[in-house]
C-alpha cells in the first residue's frame, strides 16, 4: 500500500507563512510577525514528525504525484515528491534545524529593523530547500536550487543599504549562478539522452549502463557539470568565494543557510546522483580531489582569521570539503552522516557566535574578546560541546562522521587519508584557537560590565561588524535570553548525542546510521573496483557495499581512529599553548613565517585574482561593447537616428510649404510635365 | 490657300497678344490683350465653321467675362506690378517643367496626328442641331450648370460683399 | 486646307502662355487672366478635334467649358475682392501667412 501522505504539505506551509509575512507583515506587531513564522515553520516539522512516524509503512521509494507540470511530446515533468531514507534524513535535519534556528532569530533580530522581512525570507528558504530536497526530479530540485540561491541572496543582503552587504549578496548569487549553469547543461543532456528528469526513470535508465573507464564519456560529462553546480552550491574550489563573504548577514542566516541546509544541497545532490556517478569513476576521483584540497586549503586560511564569524566560514568550507571527499570515494552514507552532524554543530557554532557578538554589542574580532566564560556561561558551555564535536573528539558527534569518512578515504587512497588528518589537525587548531580566544584568558575588549555604549562599527578588522548588529547599547556583556539560549542547548545536546546513530563497528557499534541509509546507495552501485592505489600496495581493495561492515580490518581501523583522536587533542595542545599559555608566540611565528603569512592571511588573494581574471574584463566589456557600444551606439543611435531622420526630412520638405502661391503653382507645373512625360513613355512603350 | 493665310494672321495675333499679356506690367494692358486673344480667337472659330461657340465666345468671354476684369482691376484701382521678391522654385523648376511638358505635348501632337488637314467650315454649325444635343444628349450637364451658375452667384455676392453689408441690420428704436 | 497640327500648336502655345503667365505674374488678376488663357486654348483644341471628326459633341463641350470658366471668373474675382479688403494688396507673394 501506498498512502498518500500530502508530502506537498511540508514546503508549502512555510511558503504560506512567508506569503503572510511578506505581504502583510509590515502591518504586523512583532509578535504577529514572530508566531506566523513560527507556526508555519513548526507546522512543516511537525509534518516531517509525521512522516516518520509514517516512514515504515510506506515502500521504498515513496513517490506522490501533486500535478502536471510539463508535458510536451515525450517530456515530461510533474510536480511530485520522492521520499526515501536519503530524503527522510535531510528533511529531519531541514526542518528541525530550520525550526531551532528560526526560533533563535526572533531572540536575535528582535531589536533589527525589517523583522517581517527577515522572517518572510526565512521562511521562503525553508520553502525552497524542503522543494529541493523532496523533488522527485530534477527539474523540481532544480527550483528549489535556484530558490535557495535567491533567498541566500535576500537574506545575505539583510541589511542592503550597507554596500558590503549588498555586495557580498550579488557576489553570492552570482557565483551559485556560475555553478547552476553547469547544472543546466547536466539536465541539458540528462533530458536529450534519457528523455525525463524524473529520478527513478534516470536511475533505472542508468543503471544497467557499464562503468565508463576512460575519461569523456557521456555520464562523466554529466556528472562533472553537476559537480559544477554542486561546486557553487556548496562552496568548493573554485567557486567557494561567495561563503566568506556571505557573512555580511545577520548570524542566523549563516547558521541556517551556509552551515546546516543551503549548502549541503551540493552534497545532497551528489548523493542522490549516485548512480550516475558510480558509473563515471573518474569524476568520483575529480569529486574527492576537489573536497579533499578543499578541505585543506580553507582549514589553512581559517587559522589566521580573527572575525569569529569568518573562522567559521571557512570551517564550514573545509566540513564540506570532507562531505564531498566522503563523496568521491563512494561513501555517500558516510557523507551524508557527516552533513548531519554538522549541521548540528555549525549551525550550533554560528549560533553561539552569535550569542557571544549580542553579548558584546556586536563585537566581532576575536582579538578584543576574551575571558568570557564566567560572563556568558550558557553560550560558553554550549559553544564548548560543538567545539570538541567539531575537532572530533570522542564521544562528540563530529568524531564518529569524521572518523568514518577518514576511514573509507583511507580504503581509497591514503593520499586522501593524510591529507585529511592533517586538514582534522588544523580543524582541531583554529577552534580551538577561536576557543580559547574568545573564553578563555584576558578580556582584551572595550565593554565593562558598567555602561558603556561603545558601538564596535569604526573597528577595523578583518570583518567590520555591521553597523546593524547590535548597537543597542545594553551596556556591558549579558547573556542572551531564554529564546536564544533553548536551541543553542537543543543543538548542543544533538551535538553530543548526534554520532551515537553511526558508531561504527570497530568500536563495538552497529552503525545503524549507515544501515539506514543501505538500501538507497547498495542497491544500484555497479560492480567498480574503487581503489586507486598510487602505487602497487600490498592493501587488498576491500570492496565497501554501503550498509555493511567488513567483518575483518578492524585493527587497522582502531589504528586510524587512535591517530585522529591524536591529531584532534594536538591541536587542542597547540591552541593551548599559543594562545592561553605562551600568547605571543603566534605573533613570532607570524613575523617568521613573513610572506607565507601574508598569502594565506589574504585567503591566498584568491578573491584579486578573479577580480583581475574574470570580473574586471568581463565588467570592462560590458561598459565598452556591450553598453556604450551596443546598447548606446546601435540601439538608441537606431531609434534616436530614426526619429532625427524623420525630423530632418520633415524640416527639409516643409520648404515646400511656403505660403507662396507662386511657388506651388510652380510645383504643380512640375507634376504635370512629370505626368505627361510619364504617360507618353507609357503610351509609346 | 485663303484658309492658311487667314488662320496664320489672325493665328500670328492671337499669339501675339498672348505674348503681350505676359510682358505688360499694368494689368489693365493685360486685360486688353486677353480680349484681342478672344477675338482672334472667335476668327479661328469661324475658320472652322463653329458660328455658334464663335458667337458665344465673343459674347460671353470678351463681352462679359472680360468687363467683369476691367470692372474689378478698375474698382481695386490695381497699378503697375511692384517687383517683389517672387519664388525661386516657380522661376528655376516651374518653367522649365512647363517649357519641358508643352514641348512634349508639342512633339507628340505634331507627330502623331497625321496627315489629315482640316477643311475651312468643317464643322456643321447650325445651331438647331446644337440645341438638339444641348437638349436632349446633355441635358443634365446643362442643368447641373445652370445650378452652378446660381451658386457662383450667391458666391461672388457673399464674398464681395461689404462686411457690414452682411450684418444682421439693427433694431431700429 | 490647314492641318490639325496647326490648330493644336496654337492651342499649345496659348496653354503655355497661359501656365506661364500663372509662374511669373504677381499681380493676382493678371494671373486669373492666364487661368482664362489657358481655358481659351483648351477651348480651341476642343474645337479643331471635333472639326476633324465631325462631331458636334465638341462644340457642345466648349459651350460647357465656357460656362464653368465664367462662373469661375466671377467667384474668383469675389474672393479677389475680399482678399484686397483685408490684406490691402494685389501682389500674390504678400498673400503668405499660410506657411510653416
């Protein structure tokens, strides 16, 4: 049997309240504004609820059709809903997150102008990733892509009136814009050689095709370009520019939109590809590269960040780094694990961070907090369990997800393995380091628990906090209130409890986790031999069918587990010692390191080179082509030309108008002579 | 022979006082070398054996048409032309356009009209047969002129007019 | 015995004069009286070709054109009048104000 379970239910509630809030909101008291929002939100988690509930009852995959969309000739494309456990798991972690969070941020932007837009916006998000993650075809997810692109841009440029805001909106629209075009082109040829976009006609279409071993066959392309699309959507090399930047917005939507749910649509979207993936071996190694550098290279700029907000940034770059390599050696579940912990975590640390920047006023630099524990002990204690979640320190969330993709990263190749514990080495380090910056030690900042109204905004720094945030002055560090501080201590007990579904069986679990998930990932994976060895290693490739655990290696992965939880608790040493015990040294070490300092402090000048590469001549030619060239000199020259030719020969023949008698009758003599001439040459032809 | 000789005299004449016409700067001179156009004319008419439109043509054109000229160049007192600056386009295209379509018509009328010549009182001219097909073939022609004629009448009699002449005369007290 | 041709040059001569005298003359009278000039080698056209076909028809047609032209001249000459009223001159190049 098959129940219809109004799946279509779940996206459309939040839309409805974002209808009311954006159309009539204005008019609203806050609290109107506040329990439209969170109703409707809740109301979709509250669906998702019921949807479990309903889960086991329902055959795997559970589609529901709502209407028909497109039909012309063979194509065809409806609006309807897929559910299977890979859906289930990112609408519980959609929903519930996104409710957590939209409860924070009636705490947070209660005193912000625009309330009603804010939580309007929110809730068309949540409208659009619930799309996206439901879809039962691309095209559907397509929308639901494009419209989280949209509302990260509504939401980036919260405070548009502030040009860094605005400009860090457009520059996230666009890079995503970027990315989408290469998604396009994937559904371009999805549709010209599978005739449907509709999931399970793709996947069984795919399925029986063979692996392609060389390197530009039909389903490589197209998993490239979707990497494409999953590049600018979740922030990889080279479209990761937009993340750190996005920043600009208010907290809650760096917790909801570029920690928890927008950005994981990449990896979501990888997921559900497998299929084709599996089949194209080298974009999967493309994919793991790409995560794997990834990964490397944002963990080394967030170590000498110093906003607390950008630090986090470039962790949730490096945290998608590690989904995407999990990815690219096959490990979907592993993958998607990793995206729910995360979620909890990152969305857990945004949120704190936000906590902590309300408590100071709108402080932002790490290097003016300090000492903050005793003040904020709520937001310290929360913020302290999604550290050591993320540093991945057992038994914290972060460690099994980490620990498990470092492991199938391990069976592929090792190269992926080093450089992803030397990527959880400086993970561990920079939070750490943000930790003990912000709580621990001296208070380096200007607030005093007496009043003082020192508004942070003509600070300079490596992220100026925006004049919005905060200026209230309360006077003086004070903890955020009850509404703010439930969903950091709801997260951070997920945070703590969150791995205990995935603990793998070396370590005495039943990965329940992965077995969940089994069935979308085992059933279709081709017969690949994933192990790309670098050189001929003694190492038996140990086929990894999802939902299973290999009953033998267990040592080595023992081994492996030991050396991570080694390499997190250095980094907590390390931290400790630059920043509590011996606080100058980093300074030495920055003046030693001189010009490699400076790289990586200027994010590599990343951002100057697309400046110099793509934006400045593509916006150089478009004011000299396409502007002044053919706007201007083509268009408005042929309608200006043609309107002061129309003047001009009206100016010319008016002459003839000149009142005088004479002169017409001389015209007239003309026409007859003309006439005459005409009808003799017609009559003698 | 008699023929040729009276039609290029009073031909000669008639072209002649047209030429006059145009060189006169009084318009009075005009008027008068119009009338001896006319006359030469009515010759011409005779030539061809059409007495009625002769007739007609020396009493209502010369005779009536042209008095009403004199009369109104004498009532408006019209004096010798004064040498304004005229238009370049009726100097410079208009008569070369004309001089271009009376040579053409010229050519083709002299060449394509063959060779039949016209006999001295060709025409049958007996007025009888004329007021037969005034009558009866042009019968409506004839009395739609005479309608027009009326309403060149009350025209030339509104537009003459006096202003004054045309308001609605006052109470008398 | 004259030949058409003849007749029909004078009249062509008489139309030119005519359409000339309409071009170079300023006084407006003086140009109503090549309007007649014109009118009259019409006329005599008119005449030579029913001469030649020995039709009556022709003359008939003269006796119509002759009565249009009268009317003609007397309306022309009425609206002459009342032009002279307000403007004060006879000189056609003065009567301009219809122009753009």
């Amino acid at each position: 049997m098959n129940p219809n379970l109004h799946l279509w239910l779940i996206p459309v509630l939040p839309l409805i309240g974002a209808a009311i809030n954006g159309l009539f909101g204005r008019r609203f008291s806050r609290a109107a504004v506040t329990s439209v929002a969170l109703l409707f939100c809740g109301a979709a988690f509250a669906m998702a609820l019921w949807v479990v509930s309903q889960f086991f009852y329902l055959t795997m995959p559970h589609t529901e059709f709502l209407a028909a969309w497109i039909r012309a000739g063979s194509f065809q494309a409806d609006f309807a809903f897929y559910l299977d456990q890979l859906s289930l798991v990112m609408l519980l972690v959609v929903t519930g997150v996104g409710f957590l969070i939209h409860i924070y941020s009636v705490g947070y932007m209660w005193e912000e102008g625009g309330f009603y837009r804010f939580f309007a916006y929110m809730n068309l998000f949540m409208f659009f990733m619930l799309t996206l993650v439901l879809a039962s075809n691309y095209l559907l997810m397509f929308i639901g892509w494009e419209g989280v692109g949209l509302a990260s841009y509504l939401l980036i440029g919260f405070w548009f009136t502030k040009d860094s805001a605005a400009s860090a909106g457009k520059k996230a629209f666009i890079v995503n814009r970027i990315g989408d075009f290469g998604f396009l082109i994937a559904l371009f040829l999805l549709i010209q050689h599978f005739g449907s976009l509709d999931f399970t006609t793709v996947f069984q279409s795919v399925a029986p095709l063979s692996s392609e071993s060389s390197g530009a066959g039909l389903l490589t392309t197209i998993a490239l370009l979707l990497l494409l699309g999953a590049c600018g959507k979740s922030a990889q090399i080279p479209l990761y520019v937009w993340l750190p930047d996005a920043m600009e917005g208010p907290t809650p939507v760096s917790a909801l939109i570029h920690a928890a749910t927008m950005v994981t649509a990449g990896v979501y979207m990888i997921s559900r590809s497998h299929v084709i993936f599996e089949r194209a071996p080298t974009a999967l190694t493309v994919v793991a590269i790409i995560g794997t550098l990834t990964a490397l290279f944002a963990a080394s700029i967030g170590v000498v960040q110093t906003d607390i907000k950008k630090v986090l940034a470039y962790s949730t770059i490096s945290q998608l780094g590690y989904m995407f390599m999990a990815c690219g050696v096959a490990a979907f579940s592993a993958g998607i694990f990793h995206l729910m912990t995360h979620a909890f975590f990152k969305g857990l640390l945004f949120l704190a961070a936000g906590s902590v920047i309300h408590g100071l006023s709108g402080e932002q630099d790490m290097r003016r907090m300090g000492g903050l524990r005793k003040k904020i002990p709520w937001t310290f204690w929360t913020m302290t369990a999604a550290t050591f979640a993320i540093a991945g320190i057992f038994p914290f969330a972060g460690f099994f997800s980490k620990d498990e993709i470092l492991w199938r990263a391990y069976q592929a190749n090792w190269i992926y393995w080093l450089i992803g514990v030397f990527t959880a080495f400086l993970t561990s380090f920079y939070m750490f380091r943000l930790w003990f910056m912000t709580f621990f030690g001296e208070y380096r900042g200007g607030l005093e628990t007496s009043q003082r109204h020192q508004i942070a905004a003509d600070h300079s720094g490596a992220g100026a906090p925006a004049p919005h945030e905060h200026e209230h002055g309360h006077g003086g560090i004070h903890e955020s209130p009850k509404v703010m501080l439930i969903p950091l201590v709801i997260l951070a007990v997920l945070s703590v409890c969150g791995g205990w579904i995935g603990v793998p069986g070396s370590l005495g679990g039943n990965n329940q986790f992965d077995k969940f998930l089994g069935p979308v990932f085992r059933s279709t994976a081709p017969d690949v031999n994933l192990n790309h060895t670098a050189s001929g290693e003694a190492t038996q490739p140990e086929k990894q069918p999802e939902g299973e655990e290999p009953k033998t290696g267990h040592g080595t992965e023992l081994i492996f587990t030991g050396i991570s939880l080694a390499v997190a608790f250095s980094g907590l040493f390390l931290a400790w010692l630059f920043y509590l015990r011996r606080p100058l040294l980093p300074q030495q070490i920055a003046h030693a390191l001189g010009g490699f300092y400076n790289t990586v402090l200027h994010k590599y000048y990343v951002d100057e080179i697309y400046a110099t590469l793509f934006v400045k001549p593509l916006v150089d030619g478009s004011r000299a082509v396409l502007w002044h060239g053919i706007d201007q000199g083509v268009i408005d020259a042929a309608v200006d030309g043609s309107a002061d030719g129309a003047r001009d020969v009206s100016d010319t023949v008016r002459h003839m108008q000149s009142g005088n008698v004479r002169s017409y009758a001389g015209w007239v003599a003309v026409g007859a002579a003309a006439l005459i001439a005409y009808m003799i040459w017609v009559a003698f032809r | 022979m008699l023929h040729l000789i009276l039609f290029s005299v009073f031909g000669l004449i008639c072209a002649a006082a047209a030429v006059n016409l145009l060189v006169q700067s009084h318009p009075i001179n005009s008027a008068l070398s119009l009338v001896v156009v006319m006359g030469s004319l009515a010759v011409e008419y005779l030539l061809l054996g059409a007495e009625f439109v002769a007739a007609v043509q020396v009493i209502v054109y010369a005779g009536a048409i042209m008095v009403l000229f004199v009369f109104v160049i004498m009532l408006l007192n019209a004096g010798k032309e004064e040498r304004t600056k005229g238009s370049r386009v009726s100097l410079f295209i208009g008569i070369p356009g004309v001089t271009i379509g009376s040579v053409l018509m010229a050519w083709v009328l002299i060449t394509h009209s063959g060779t039949r010549s016209v006999e001295a009182g060709a025409l049958p001219g007996d007025p009888r047969q004329i007021a037969q097909l005034l009558f009866h073939q042009f019968l409506l022609p004839f009395e739609v002129t005479s309608i027009l004629v009326l309403i060149a009448i009350m025209g030339a009699v509104v537009l003459a007019a006096r202003p004054e002449a045309l308001q609605p005369t006052e109470e008398k007290n | 015995m004259v030949p058409l041709s003849y007749y029909l040059v004078l009249s062509g001569f008489l139309f030119a004069c005519g359409v000339t005298g309409f071009l170079i003359k300023r006084n407006i009278i003086t140009i109503f009286m090549s309007i007649e000039l014109m009118l009259n080698g019409v006329n005599l056209s008119f005449v030579a070709f029913a001469a030649q076909w020995h039709a009556l028809s022709g003359q008939v047609f003269v006796f119509f054109v002759m009565v249009v032209a009268a009317a003609e001249a007397a309306v022309g000459l009425a609206i002459i009048i009342a032009v002279y009223r307000t403007r004060e001159t006879l000189n056609v190049d003065r009567v301009n104000l219809l122009k753009l």
